[in-house]
C-alpha cells in the first residue's frame, strides 16, 4: 500500500578511512542535520590520529574557500547557509516573510535572502524578528522553517554613550526595562553624549557593546520620536519606487462623470488641531421621506484610498508591511507616502477629492435603518478644529456653516446617542495627553486633551459608518476585516472579583457578563475615593483588540458586526475593507492607462488567501505603534519634568508590587517608581489580591487608583522613566540626582521590610 509519509532517504555507504574534499563536500550538502567535526567522523568512521587528520583537512578546506564554519561549529558550503542557524526577519515581499542570516562574514557576498515558510499555526512574526531555523536550498534560492522564535536580548543595543571618571565609555540604554548599563568595548566615531546603536558581543555576564551607528544628540529636537523608531523597528524611509508610484496614482483622473457628485453638499471635517491628514467628513440633513419621521439622513464620507493603492503594486506592500500610521508629538511616520497622505488622499477644504461615501438612514430612536456605499467626488467645506466646531454649536465663536451644517450634524448625533445609550457600551473614559511644542521642538506644555462633544459626535458617526461597512458586506457574503473586542477571560474576571472583595463589593461570576454589567458596578460605586482605583482594575481585566476575517463581536461598543472603514490613510485594515465594498458593490471604475499600477482596485486573490495572516500582521503592527508612542511621550514627559525635582505634585497610584508601587502624575502621565525602600523602616503587607501595599504598624494603604501627593525624585528622559519619593522623606540635594556608577542603585528581590499576603489573608485583613 502506498504512503503518503516522506520516507527517508537511505543511508549512503561511506568508505571507511580520511575523506577526499569532495566527500566531505558530499556530505555536508545531504545532511539532514547540522554537519560538525563529530558528525563527519562518526559517519566515515575515523578514529585516533585520523581525527586529528580530519581536523587538518577541514582546516585547509577553510582556508581555501570550500566550507565556512557556522553556529554550534558546524560546516556548510562557503557562501551557503548553515542548514540550522539563526535568522533575522527583515522585509515582506507580498505575503512572504524574508529572513537573512543573523551572522553573515563571506567577504564580497551579499547575505542570501531566504524567504520564510511557515507551518501549522502561524505565529505573526513580523519584521524585527529573529528565528532559530532549519534552511534548504531551492531552485535558484533559499527556504527557512521556522523552528523556534528566540527572545530579543541580542538585537541591537539602543543608547547613550557615557563616560565614567576613570576616562571608560559605557553605554547607558533607552529602555527603561533594561536596569543595567553595558560596557562598550569599541565605540569608532561615537563620543560621550550621542544617541548610538551598538551590537552587542561576548558571553554572559561579560557582554560589551561595538558602536555600530551613531543617530546624533538624543535630547535634539525629533530625537525622542527617533529613539522609538530605531528600537522598534518602525519603516521610516519610504524606497523610492514607492515614492515614484505614489507621485504617478496621485495624477489619475477621478473619474467625476461615473462618481456620484456629492459637492454641493456643506459637508465638513472636523479633526484634531493639529491632525496631519483629513481622511474623514460628514454631513446630515432632515430625512424628508414621510415613512421616517422625526429621522435624519447623513453621509459618512473617507477618502477613496482604495482608487489610488492597489492591490499588489508596490504602494499596497509597503502599506501592509507598515501597518498603520505612527504618531508622535513632533512627527508622522505615515502608512502612505506624503503625495497621498498629506495630499491628494487628504480631504482639503475647497478641493475635489475622491471619497468613498457611506450613506445612512437614522430613525427617530437613533436605530439605522439603511445604508448604501458609493464612489463619489466631494469638495469640503470647510476643515474645523474640535474646539472651533463646539465653540460654534455652544455660540461662543461665529461660523458660517452653523446653521446649513453644524446644527443638522448635532440634531442627528442626538439620535445615534439615543440608540449609543440603549446599547450601553462600556463607559471608561481615559484622559488621552497632548505634548504641545514650539517651532524648535521644545516642550511648551503637556496636558489632557479636553472631552468634547464634538469628539463624541465624530466618533458615533464612524461607529456608525464602521457597522453599516460589516453589514454591508456580511449581506454580499463577502471577506470583512473585523475589528474584534472579546469578553473579558475568566482569569481575569476571578481576579476582578478577588480585588472587588477587598472592598466589600460582590461580583457574581456565574452571570453573562456585559459591557453594562461594568457600568452599572461603576455607576453603583457613585462617587466614592476608590472609584478610579475601581475603574483602573476593570479597563486591566479588559482584553486587547485585534483584527481578524472570523466575527468574535466587539465587547467594548457591544456591537455583533464591527469592522474599521473610517481611516485607510492611516490603518490598512480600513483599506481592505474599502477594497472588499468595492468588489461586493460594483464599484469598479476605468482601469488606469498608461500607467504602470494595477487595473483593479478591489480585492485581489492575494488578499482573499492571507486575510487571516494580515489580520495578524496588522494587529502585531497596531501594537508596535501604541507602544512606541507612549514610549514616546514618557520620554517628552520626563523631559518636562526634569526641570521640576524636588517638588511635591499630585500622582495616583497605577500598580502595586511587593517591591513598591507605580505612579503617575496628575493631568501629565508618565511612570514612576516608589520603591518601599524608601517608605521608611516600617514594614508592609503586599495584599496581593487588593493589589495594596499596606502599614503594619501604621495601617497606611496604598492601593491602585489612590491619588496623593509625591515628591519627584528622579525624571530621566532618555529612557521616560520617573522615580517618587513619599513628601516626609528626605529631599535630595541639589536638585536632579546625578548618574554615578559608585551609588548603590535599588537592590533587587524582595524588600526587607515587605511581607507577603494572598488573596485570603488580604481579604480577611480587610
């Protein structure tokens, strides 16, 4: 009966005694596995003084160009790859992942390309990674499988040089989760001060780091935002081919005869003041049909990125390679080349623009009833700042378009509120800070952006738009990006429920947890001191949002269909599903002539096949973004607070371990450190469940979401990182404490003075 397993290839019957070099050649290439001296005795035999002989050739071989030596001292062809080696994931060509060696010393030879296949599960790696991999060669190139994704420890080393007394640089790092500084044992051109890249060499615990770029003065203006993309590997230059084809799909027509010509409409865009694209505007009007009354009609209208990138032209890889946007205080690293984001992609005030056009009919309760996509050409009429829209409803500033825009917009967002209010998403409100900046790229303020309603009104109206755009395309049976929210995991929920009891508060885990059952328990708690230490433990018990093909709901908005149709300037999922109306409605307009893109500009089969692996790329990507821009203001932050040590400022507490607890401060943010070091001689509880901190003889708690006032000891702004001190503790002297490698740091393990207490000790000690 035929197999379908792969046999095995039968041993080759080797001679015994000292191979010729074209044996060892031989069997060096029909290994299965790493070839090294030992594996090349065994397998001819060899023995004694043939060994040493064997050493000898392999030696000579060397030297001659035949074989090179990788990792675990094994033998590959020179100028091959060893079959087991480490990789380092470095760009995406469509849909595969290419890998070079992580160690790579053929002179003359560019490091092979080795495109990555993935097997069984994927497991969203993405650019940045480093591998551990089986490789074989095929056709004309090379194949890696993964077999084990290693941790980052060894990537490059992100810091700033410093000189110690003794005259020896050392390189101090910009992460503030890495505690220790490394020697650097080759620093080229780089001299104490600059931001550099370094490699680090040898074994542990003698590591050393080799300067191997050096990015300049760290505290220059856009240095903080370089810090992040360096560390995380964010693509910041845009090749330059995708630069010449961005420049040639911004001149293609727009086809404003087979659009639905929506420009004697007052639609307008209302963004941030300091937004750097307009991907979004909208519109609303009285429905004048009899069968709604009390309704509204309005036009959700984004930019028809879809017409101008298509699928598998370079502009579409390089977006999916990026992901989304990145923010920071001082710049942009845009998904899409300037000549499209900033420009013909943004919806300027005055100017025709292609836009992807979402309508909606509302009812008088708020419910949408209806809803169509078009293509269409829009010209807007006017772009507002948040603040301007809302200082015109509230009549503190004039506006032209009050009465034909802005009020119809308001009067049909009182609608979409009704039914936002019947469906009770959950109601955690979070302070989001604003690092303003001078022409120089100094900080002049950090501060909460104020909650308006105009935020509030721009947002149900994407929300709005977003679940018409899932709908629509679950009725066509077509491919939707969804963006997903589960429920919270039980772990999380037992957790909750533990902390809950701590102050006397039940949580019942046997019910169908809502969003509302959050808002209700919220709303229970009224205005009581532990409301935000409350509120901070329900947003950590939440769980993160991802994209996917496969509907999970969205928990958060309690929505069953929800997908990102609002911003594909900045996010490629909204991309895929503006291609994806494009292709479920008809909306195909003339192919491009003369130019070198795509004809089609909905869903390629490219993109039918890899939804599942985008979605995970993306998601992957979203995060990478998030973290390297709160990164980033940390750093703006710290920079901030530098000038202020020594003063006592207002803080809350946002985590408690036994070795201390977090804070950050009041309206600014930032993470800082008390270690119970310095809290005194006193010894303390660690309430586990209570995530608390409490006094044995005082009873001084100190708990998560608990405001107080602290004493800033430290602000260090090349890593972000902040470090408190309790007001009764001594001041440190002469302001900022200076770096010297002779003060003894915070000693690691636990605390002398801390105890432990579970989950039942902190309940009953409650």
């Amino acid at each position: 009966m035929a197999s379908n397993q792969k046999q095995k290839k039968p041993a080759k019957v080797r001679p015994a005694g000292l191979p010729t070099r074209e044996q060892v050649m031989d069997f060096i290439a029909d290994a299965d596995t790493p070839a090294g001296k030992r594996e090349i005795a065994k397998a001819f035999g060899l023995k004694g003084q043939e060994k040493i002989a064997l050493k000898a050739l392999l030696k000579d071989m060397a030297d001659e160009g035949l074989i090179d030596i990788g990792p675990a001292r094994a033998f590959h062809k020179m100028g091959g790859v060893p079959k087991v080696t480490v990789l380092r994931i470095v760009d995406v060509d469509d849909m595969v992942l290419i890998a070079t060696p992580e160690r790579w010393e053929a002179e003359g030879q560019p490091a092979p390309r080795l495109r990555v296949v993935e097997r069984g599960k994927r497991g969203a790696l993405t650019i940045g990674d480093r591998i551990l991999a089986r490789t074989e060669e095929a056709g004309r190139g090379w194949i890696a499988h993964p077999m084990k994704k290693l941790a980052k420890a060894s990537e490059e080393l992100l810091g700033v040089v410093e000189e110690m007394a003794d005259g020896k640089l050392w390189l101090r790092p910009v992460d503030k989760r890495i505690r220790k500084d490394t020697p650097i044992s080759d620093a080229g051109e780089a001299r104490p001060g600059d931001l550099v890249l370094a490699e680090p060499h040898g074994r542990p615990p003698r590591i050393s780091a080799r300067v191997t770029d050096i990015l300049g003065d760290p505290f220059a203006p856009r240095s903080f935002s370089l810090i992040a993309i360096h560390k995380h590997g964010i693509p910041h230059v845009f090749p330059e081919r995708v630069e010449e084809e961005a420049l040639a799909v911004a001149s293609l027509p727009l086809h404003a005869d087979k659009r639905e010509d929506l420009r004697h409409l007052p639609i307008v865009a209302i963004d941030p003041v300091d937004a750097r694209d307009h991907d979004d505007a909208v519109w609303a009007a009285p429905d004048e049909d009899e069968a709604n009354p009390g309704g509204y009609k309005a036009i959700v209208a984004i930019a028809d990125v879809s017409y101008y990138v298509r699928p598998g032209s370079a502009l579409d890889k390089e977006a999916r390679k990026r992901g989304n946007s990145v923010y920071f205080p001082d710049l942009v690293v845009p998904m899409l080349p300037h000549q499209l984001s900033s420009d013909m992609c943004s919806l300027r005030a005055g100017e025709d623009r292609a836009a992807m056009a979402c309508h909606l009919t509302i009812n008088a309760q708020g419910k949408v009833t209806a809803w169509r996509f078009t293509r269409a050409v829009i010209r807007v009429a006017a772009v507002l700042a948040y603040e301007d829209a809302q200082a015109a409803i509230d009549g503190t500033k004039d506006n032209g378009l009050l009465e034909p825009a802005l009020k119809p917009l308001w009067a049909c967002w009182a609608l979409l509120r009704k039914a936002r209010q019947a469906r009770d998403p959950l109601a955690l409100d979070l302070p989001e800070r604003r690092v303003v900046l001078d022409e120089m790229g100094k900080i002049v303020s950090v501060a909460v952006r104020e909650r308006l309603d105009a935020h509030m009104l721009i947002e149900d109206y994407m929300i709005a738009a977003n679940v018409a755009a899932a709908k629509a395309l679950e009725a066509k049976k077509a491919p939707v990006m969804y963006r997903v929210h589960e429920p919270p995991s039980r772990d999380k929920l037992v957790a909750l429920k533990d902390y809950l009891a701590t102050f006397d508060i039940s949580f019942a885990l046997g019910q169908v947890v809502k969003p509302s059952t959050f808002n209700q328990l919220i709303a229970k708690i009224g205005e009581a001191e532990e409301k935000p230490q409350i509120m901070e433990m329900i947003l950590r018990s939440q769980t993160q949002a991802y994209y996917a093909p496969q509907n999970m709901g969205h928990f958060g908005l309690a929505l069953g269909s929800y997908a990102h149709f609002t911003s594909p300037i900045r996010r490629y999922a909204d991309l895929l599903v503006h291609r994806a109306l494009v292709g479920a409605y008809g909306l195909e307009l003339p192919a491009p002539k003369g130019k070198d893109v795509p004809d089609r500009s909905s869903l390629s089969q490219d993109d039918y096949e890899n939804m599942g692996r985008v979605g995970e790329m993306i998601s992957g990507h979203e995060r990478r973004a998030m973290e390297a821009e709160r990164e980033t203001i940390d750093r703006y932050v710290a920079a901030y607070l530098a000038a202020h040590v020594g003063e006592v400022m207002p803080a809350r507490i946002t985590g408690v371990q036994n070795f201390g607890f977090f804070a950050t401060v009041e309206g600014l943010g930032g993470d800082g450190l008390v270690p119970v070091s310095t809290m005194g001689a006193e010894h303390f509880f660690y309430d586990e469940a209570g995530k608390a901190l409490q006094g044995v003889e005082s009873g001084d708690r100190y708990t998560v979401g608990q405001r107080l006032e602290l004493r800033l000891a430290e602000a260090d702004p090349i890593n972000g990182s902040l470090r408190f001190e309790l007001p009764d503790s001594p001041a440190p002297r002469g302001g900022p404490v200076k770096r010297d490698r002779t003060r003894p740091g915070i000693k690691r393990g636990r605390p002398t003075n801390i105890r432990h207490m579970g989950s039942k000790r902190g309940k009953h000690k409650r």
